[in-house]
C-alpha cells in the first residue's frame, strides 16, 4: 500500500484511490475508526470530502477496503509459502509481517464496526490464513495432530501481529530475523497431553451475581468486547439484565463509568500479579513462570477484560487513558526486567519485543472462540510461551522433532543478586 502523499486541489492522480486508502489505514491506526471522520480522510489527501464518494460509498466502506488491502498479500503469501523450505518461508512471514505492522490493531479494534455484510468475508480471509498456516506447521511436523497444529498456527499469528501493539523497532533486518525466530521457536514447541476432563465440572459462568451494579458491569464488558463501547447503548446493557434502560443510572452513573471500572480492574489484576510473583519467587526465572501461568490463568477467565484493554482504551477520558497507558507499560517493563536478569545477554529492546510476542499469544489464543473453548490451550499455550521465553534451552527446530520439555526438573536457577521489584523502562512501549 503506497504512503499517504497529499495532491494539490483540483488534480486527480491515478492512484487517488490508493492514497485514500494508504491515509486512511495511517489514520485509523493513530487514532482508531471512531475519530476518524469522511473529513479528515479528505484533508489527508488534498480533495474536498465529496469526492471521496466517488471511490467509496461511506466510511465503513473505507474501512472495509483498507482491511481487505491489508489481507490481501498476506493471504497471497500464504498461499505461496515453499513449503519444502521452513526457514526461508518463517523469513518470509517475518517481513510481511513488518510490511502490515498496523494489520493487527485494525483488525482487532476496528473490524467490529462492519457490518456483517462487511464483516464475513473478512473474517472469511482470516480463517483461510489460520488453515494455511496450519499447513505450513504440518509441513514441518507431519505427524502432529490437526488441532495442534492448529493451535500453533494461531500463535505464530499472534506472534507475528504484536508489533502492531507497540512502537519498539530495530534494523529491519534484526527484526525480521527476530519475528523468524520467534515463528521457529512456536512451531517447535512440544505440546503436553490434553487434561483429563474434571468429573463433574460445572460451565464456566452459569451463576449470576447478587449486585444488579456488578452484574450491570459483567453485561456491559460483554457487550463492550464483542461490537465495541461506541456501539453498546445503556438500553442494550439494561435489556441485557432485564431492566429499563433509565435504571442503569440507579446503579451507573453513566456509559464511560461501566468502561472506566473495567479496565482499572484488568490493570490493578496485572499489577497485584506482579506484586505476588515477585515477593514469591525464588528467583527471575520463577517469577516470570509464576507471572506466565497466572497471565494465561486471567487472560482465559477474562478474555473480555483484556481485549478492552487493547480495543477500546482509546474511548477514556484523557488522564484516565494515561494512567492505564502507564500500568501497561509498566506490566511490560516488568517481564521485560525480570527477563534480561535471567538472560543478560538479551538487547533490551528485543526482550521487549519478545515479552510483547508471548503476552499477545497468551490472549490472542484466549479471544479466539474456539481455542478458549478446549479446555486444553491453557497449558498448551503455557508451553508455547515458555518456549518464546527461553528459545535457547534447546535449539528452534524445523526438522519436525519435538524439543525436550521445559523447564526441567528440580529448583528454578537462580541468578546472582537478582532484584525483582520496580523494574525501569528503558524502551518507548504502549
């Protein structure tokens, strides 16, 4: 997709199409679909606004297209993966990946605003390119069973989509090496048995709450997640517990009220996480182990929760947004700490990036319907990440033979001194 390069009034290049879409992609990446207006797409391209319906019939139709521009070549490459070279195909991904850094984001915050017309053959590409990435792990790891293969091959596009939720960079070339790498490093993983089903368990999420203000609260982060907060009204979310709209208020004091409470609480979890793994651990190998499972155990209990925090943080107030922004960051700076004290050698800023891969795996694979339904990717992603963790315990493999298990047994290492509290960042992260 070309870059945005404004034309002077009165001109029509032959690519004006192109330029809208290339500035409207920018746009929504920077600012999100909401607050961005038929306007400022026009403004970014030197035209008045309409001549922007000469090319598209609205603004959900400017979205449509740059999701399906940004789909396309990824699905073409998909495609066309040599499959009877891993390495150079893991490359191959690893660049696309930087060419469509914004791809991820947009999909996952934005995509809710189509409508199902819109929405479908999207999601349609979506899952054509989960089943060729399947296909390409089986390439490599014939004897693996489908559904793991299909587990990993939505890892390794949750891997390759978290730049799109941060800024970090390195040279080109170290970033595709490390984004290859980290594709290597998935589709080596060795994953455990499935558990045995609990007898008796009851379904997730069958008792209701005694405070209507709580239960209020859960409908609303549901309805949040799934079509956006611009797009839930307080009559859905008392519809949704069986009262007038009006009488949310009793409970609420208003709409933003019900998103502020939500994220503060997905915030405060992660922070008292790490407040717990590092007063427990015996050393920063431990506490990133404890930090892992306990980050899969929340993202699968709260997926919902957790997808606001990357959707829909845009729609708070200013010092609020900031505030959050902070705690992030701050989660980030954390792993990333805890991370370079049981691996010095690691460039701060691909630990970073590193930490930003495992996290976005962990609730990618917990937002996607079918995986958070089997019962047994929890652990399978706890394998997954712990490989991403620590790639050189045994080295990434494309021969299609499973690593050895990690971590092995006895105590966690120890590093010399290590210091667990009150991490410092030294790299610009949301």
């Amino acid at each position: 997709m070309p870059d945005p390069s404004p034309g002077r009034r009165g001109t029509r290049p032959r690519n004006r199409r192109e330029l809208i879409l290339a500035a409207a992609a920018d746009l929504f990446a920077k600012h999100g679909y909401a607050k961005v207006g038929m306007g400022d797409l026009a403004n970014a391209v030197g035209i008045a606004p309409s001549a922007l319906y000469r090319h598209f019939t609205g603004k959900q139709d400017v979205l449509a297209k740059v999701l399906a521009a940004g789909l396309a070549p990824v699905r073409e490459l998909v495609r066309g993966l040599d499959l009877t070279d891993p390495a150079a195909a893991a490359a191959e991904l690893a660049s696309c990946a930087l060419d469509q850094r914004h791809l991820g984001l947009m999909w996952q915050r934005e995509a809710r605003e189509l409508s199902p017309e819109a929405y479908q053959p999207l999601a349609a590409v979506i899952q054509e390119i989960g089943h060729g990435l399947a296909g390409y792990v089986r390439s490599v790891r014939p004897g693996l069973a489908a559904s793991d293969a299909d587990l990993l091959a939505w890892s390794i596009l949750a891997a390759l989509t978290s730049p799109s939720f941060h800024h970090l960079d390195l040279p080109r070339p170290a970033y595709e090496e490390l984004l290859a790498e980290l594709v290597a490093t998935v589709i080596g993983t060795g994953l455990p048995a499935p558990p045995a089903p609990a007898p008796g368990a009851a379904p997730a999420g069958v008792l209701r709450p005694a405070s209507r203000r709580e239960e209020l609260l859960i409908q609303a982060i549901r309805m949040f997640a799934s079509r956006g907060y611009t797009q839930v009204g307080i009559e859905d979310i008392g519809s949704a517990v069986g009262i007038a709209g009006p009488s949310v208020y009793n409970h609420w004091p208003a709409k933003l009220d019900l998103l502020v409470t939500a994220l503060r609480r997905g915030a405060a979890a992660l922070a008292m996480d790490v407040a717990t793994a590092c007063r427990q651990a015996t050393g920063p190998a431990d506490a990133l182990h404890r930090l892992l499972r306990s980050y899969v155990s929340l993202s699968h209990t709260h997926p919902e929760i957790f997808g606001l925090l990357i959707t829909d943080i845009d729609h708070l107030p200013e010092e609020e947004r900031h505030a959050i922004r902070r705690a992030q960051h701050e989660y980030v700076s954390e792993w990333a700490h805890l991370l370079r004290l049981d691996q010095p050698h690691l460039d701060p800023v691909a630990a970073r990036i590193r930490v930003h891969a495992v996290l976005s795996v962990v609730h990618d694979t917990a937002r996607t319907g079918h995986l958070h339904r089997d019962p047994a990717v929890p652990a399978a992603v706890t394998a997954i990440c712990t490989r991403l963790l620590w790639p050189n315990l045994t080295r990434p493999n494309l021969t299609g033979q499973p690593p050895r298990p990690w971590p092995p047994s006895g105590p966690a290492r120890r590093a010399p001194a290590p210091r667990l509290i009150t991490a410092r960042p030294r790299a610009r992260c949301e």
